[in-house]
C-alpha cells in the first residue's frame, strides 16, 4: 500500500515540513506535521500515481507557507501576490531592462517567491533567456539572412558568346514560413507561461 511513510515525494515533504517547523513549539510542530501526515494517507490510495501525489502536494502548498499560517505570534504572515511577482514575470518575458541580464534578475525573483511550486518554477525558467529582446533579435537576424541568400545564375549571352552572371535570391519571396511558426511560438509561449504563473500566485496567496 502507498503511503506517506513509503511514497517517496510524500515523505520528503513531511521532512521539509518538520525542519520548516522547527521555529514553532513541540506540541505544536508535532501535532501540525501529524495532521498533515494524516491528510496526506487519507489522500494517497494505494494505486496513487505520481502525478496524483504531485497534484495533492501542490494543493497544500509550500510547508513553509503552512508553517507561517500555524504562527500564534503572525510574525510571519502568508505572502501575497505583489510587485516581486509581477516584476519577475515582466523581466523574465521581456528581459528588460538589461537585455539577457533582466532575465536573470528575474529567474532570481521567481524562485524567490514563496507563492509558487518548485514545477511552477521549472515552468517559469523554461521561458528562454532574454525574453522578447532576444527573440526580436533572432527574428531579424532570419529575416536580414533570408533576404541576402543570393545565387549567380548565368548565361551565354547571343552576341559574341559572352557568360553574363547576374545574382537572384535563392530563396523563395519574404520570410519562409517555419520561420514565421517558430517566431509565433516564441513570442507567444511565454506570455502564456506569464499568465498562467500570475493567476497561479494569485490562487496560492489566497488559499
């Protein structure tokens, strides 16, 4: 049977949660990390999948969220969604305001943030290094290639047996369309990874 005790990313959580909770009382950490073990046995079957371990996990959220919601004192309240969420997401999308630099800057700032899940990050850092400067760049740089492939092409010319050579483009008129597909993907990939982690920050600050 699965349990917390035997499935492997249930059991690290509960150690992550028991060294979070080491700022709180005894009694307190033990009874908090016997309730959360309790939620995760009732919530893993015995044919759980991982992915329905991630999926429950996820749900609970970071144990040092859960940890600062069981604080008496509130001397370390639940984040919430606010500039260093949003700042991370423009930075790590445009990479502005220094280019490949930006985009670290955000990189840093997303796996700062508590309201998002180690996946989530993943997912965020996916967002290739540079944002919309570097792919403005590579779309220029396909575009100012495409149109200067050319090819000498001659032929005999009739009076006096002359090879006169005049240079044609090799490829076919404006920009090829696997190029126009990968540009669309990369201009419109990471606004969609933006959205999805700012609502998914939102939906962790509130619960």
């Amino acid at each position: 049977m699965t349990t917390t005790s035997t499935h492997p990313l249930a059991a690290d959580y509960l150690r992550r949660l028991e060294r979070a909770a080491g700022v709180l009382p005894r009694h307190q950490r033990d009874e908090l990390v016997a309730e959360i073990r309790d939620h995760l046995d009732a919530g893993i079957g015995p044919d759980a999948a991982e992915a329905d371990v991630r999926n429950l996990l996820d749900a609970l959220g970071p144990p040092e969220a859960i940890v600062a919601a069981a604080r008496p004192d509130g001397s370390h309240p639940l984040p919430e969604r606010g500039p260093r969420e949003v700042l991370a997401l423009i930075m790590l999308v445009t990479g502005l305001p220094m280019l490949v630099f930006g985009w670290l800057v955000g990189a840093a700032l997303l796996l700062w943030s508590p309201l998002w899940t180690i996946r989530q990050k993943v997912l965020g850092l996916l967002v290739f290094p540079g944002g919309y400067v570097i792919t403005l760049s590579a779309a220029l740089l396909m575009s100012s290639r495409s149109s200067s492939d050319t090819t000498e092409v001659c032929a005999e010319s009739v009076r006096g047996g002359v090879m006169d050579c005049v240079e044609v483009p090799s490829g076919s008129a404006g920009t090829p369309l696997w190029s126009i597909v990968l540009i669309a993907v990369l201009a419109i990939a990471p606004l969609v990874v933006a959205i999805h982690l700012y609502r998914a920050a939102g939906r962790r600050a509130a619960a």
